[in-house]
C-alpha cells in the first residue's frame, strides 16, 4: 500500500470511529453511499496534504553585541546588532529530487541608507543520481573550509567568525552553478562544480572578500571551479579545497589575471578536547596584483577547545592573516588571538562571550570583549 493510500484507509477509520452513533442508524446503502462521498473528499485532499508533507522549513539567528577599543588610528566600536536572519525552505518533489533555500537579513534592516541587505544565499536543486553521487545545480555555498559550508552559530566558538574565514576565504561566499558531489568510499567526500566567480579591482587592493558578486546580475566572462574532498571518521576529519578562476576582475583590469586558492583544513575530537586548524592562500596573477601585494594572499589559524561540561566549553584561537602578503606589500600583516566560552542551554541555542586581542603591523589594533546569542531549528 503507497503512503497516500494509507493516509486515505488512516483518515476514513478515524472519520468512521468517531460516528460510529451515526453509523448504526443508517441503511446499509445509506452507510456505504456516505463513505463513498467521504472517502472522495478525503482523497482530493490528500494530495494536498502530501505535497505539504514534503516541506521542511528552518533557519538560524545571532545577536552580537561588541565593545572594542581602537587604538593606532582604529576607531572604537561599542555597537549591538543582529546581524543575521535567517530562513531555510526546502522541498522534496520526490525521492531522489529536492529544493533547499537560504533567505537572510542582514543586520535587521535594509533597503534605503540602512546597514543591512536580504540576501539569496542559497538557491538549487539537488538529483541523487544513485546512493552515492548527486548532481546539483543552482546558487550555492561553495564546500571550502569550516565555516563557509556550516556556519550555524551552535556549530562554532566564538561571538564573531574568525578572520580566516572571513578575509581569505570569504565567508559566507556562495556561487551560481552546477556540478557533483557525494562519497566516492566510505569516509571519504568530494565536491566538484563550475560556478560564477568573484570580481576583484584595484580599488580594494585586489582584496578577495571586496570581490564577491552573490550572484546579483554576477559578471560572468570568467568563470570558476571548485574541488574538493574530506575524509572523515568518527572524531576526526581532514580535508581541502582548490578553486581556480581564469580572471579574478572578470576582464575588466589588463594588469591582473587568474586566481587560485589552496586550502587545508582539520579537526580533531576526542572526549572533552577539540581541536580545529585551517590554512588558505590565494596565488594572483599580473602586474596589478603583484604592485601592491596582493599577489599573495594568505591566513591560518589553530584553535584548541575543551568542553568543561557537556554544555560549557571555552577556546583559545590564534590567527595570522595578510591580504598584502607579496614582497611590494608593507606593514599589512595581522594578528588576533581569541578566548571566550560557549554555553549551550540547549544544543540548539548558544550563549557565547569572548575576548580578543590584536597585533597588525599598522599598529591599527582592536581590543576588546564581544557577546552573542544564537540559534539554529
């Protein structure tokens, strides 16, 4: 029997126990006469309430609030914002297609002179083309490094995204496109798709995070592509990814040319003790890039945690980061080190407090604590 049928045999039992009163005054072809009439209605219905069934909705929020002291020329900063909400939409058209879609706001308002935007983030199609590999075609989170791919506030320490993950690999960076993905063996997971690509210019220095387009009326005469592959076990799990684009100004500066970003990630769990590490860098080509040393970009940092209780657990991360790193670049190096705790009343919703501290070669550091709730359903 197919679920809608069981729905159907489901429904008319419960409609038939409830008027059993009914039922025993009736004829026999009184009785039937009605059912029949009943079980109709019922089964219009049901295809309704089936395509119903296939929705899964979702999302996930933060509020930060930041009390930072500039010094060396940063400014202050003792702001309270939330700075992400966010909707997930999902459906299923069968057992082997699926839809799945990410709206957000930014920052709580936008349109106008106000800081936020709402944004697509994601936006595909999934087809399993058997138990292993699945074809998916749509707008994107591209699969490099921890944060981009999963960044749930439950998922992370820290009030704030690490600097890593932020100004190298620009996150959240998604793409319009199409390719696979899924487990080649047990353990072992691979992406690999062609998708638009960032657009980067001398104005910001050739700066990567100033490069991303998302996929809003994107220029798209240079394109890009992304592989990846993790391998993972229980308690640890180590991987990367490689995206290539032919022009990182999408053919809008003659002195710059291709891009690729290397990058290297692992994560170690066992008990109580966490460990995370990341190492990205981009390789520019041209002469535009090279002038002002942006022809290397590069960021890495480790982060060792330990969960206290099961619902409390603290973090110390280190970072080094430069989007200048190539020999004409000066004083453009950055350090931060983090330490805060994570409490999670509910695995689910997180209360996060942490300090930082920096150390930039232009001596433009902030200092200072940051606190954030968050959720994920």
């Amino acid at each position: 029997m197919n679920k809608k049928r069981m729905a159907i045999a489901i429904m008319v039992t419960a409609v038939g126990a409830a008027s059993v009163a009914q039922v025993k005054a009736e004829t026999t072809d009184e009785r039937l006469e009605r059912l029949e009439q009943e079980v109709a209605e019922l089964r219009g219905s049901s295809d309704s309430l089936d395509a119903f069934g296939g929705v899964q909705l979702g999302g996930y929020g933060e509020l930060h609030y930041n009390n930072l002291s500039g010094k060396g020329g940063a400014s202050d900063k003792e702001e309270m914002d939330f700075h992400r909400f966010v909707l997930y939409f999902g459906y299923d058209f069968s057992d082997r297609i699926r839809f799945s879609s990410e709206l957000e706001l930014e920052h709580s308002l936008s349109g106008g002179d106000a800081p936020g935007e709402v944004e697509l983030e994601q936006a595909f199609i999934d087809f399993d083309l058997n138990e292993n590999h699945i074809a998916r075609g749509g707008l994107f989170l591209l699969p490099v490094g921890f944060l981009n791919p999963t960044h749930e506030p439950p998922t992370f320490y820290g009030v704030e995204r690490n600097p890593i993950e932020n100004k190298i690999i620009p996150t959240t960076w998604w793409e319009a496109g199409a390719g696979i993905h899924g487990q080649l063996v047990e353990g072992w997971e691979y992406a690999a798709y062609m998708h638009s690509g960032l657009n980067t210019s001398s104005n910001s220095n050739y700066a990567v995070r100033s490069g991303r387009q998302k996929v809003a009326k994107a220029e798209a005469s240079d394109l890009a592509g992304t592989l990846a592959l993790n391998w993972r076990v229980p308690g640890f799990t180590v991987g990367g990814a490689i995206v290539y684009q032919s022009d990182m100004t999408q053919s809008n500066d003659d002195t710059a040319g291709d891009g690729v970003l290397g990058e290297l990630h692992a994560e170690l769990r066992r008990g109580a003790l966490g460990l995370r590490a990341l190492y990205g860098e981009w390789m520019l080509d041209g002469s535009g890039p090279e002038s002002v040393g942006a022809d290397r970009q590069y960021g890495w940092y480790v982060e060792p945690s330990y969960r206290l209780i099961d619902e409390v657990g603290v973090f110390v991360r280190y970072s080094e980061w430069d989007n200048q790193a190539g020999e004409a670049g000066e004083n453009t190096g950055k350090t931060q080190v983090d330490a805060g705790v994570n409490w999670w009343p509910h695995e689910q919703v997180v209360i996060k407090a942490d300090y930082q501290w920096q150390d930039n070669d232009n001596g433009k550091d902030q200092n200072g604590f940051n606190l954030g709730i968050g959720y994920d359903f």
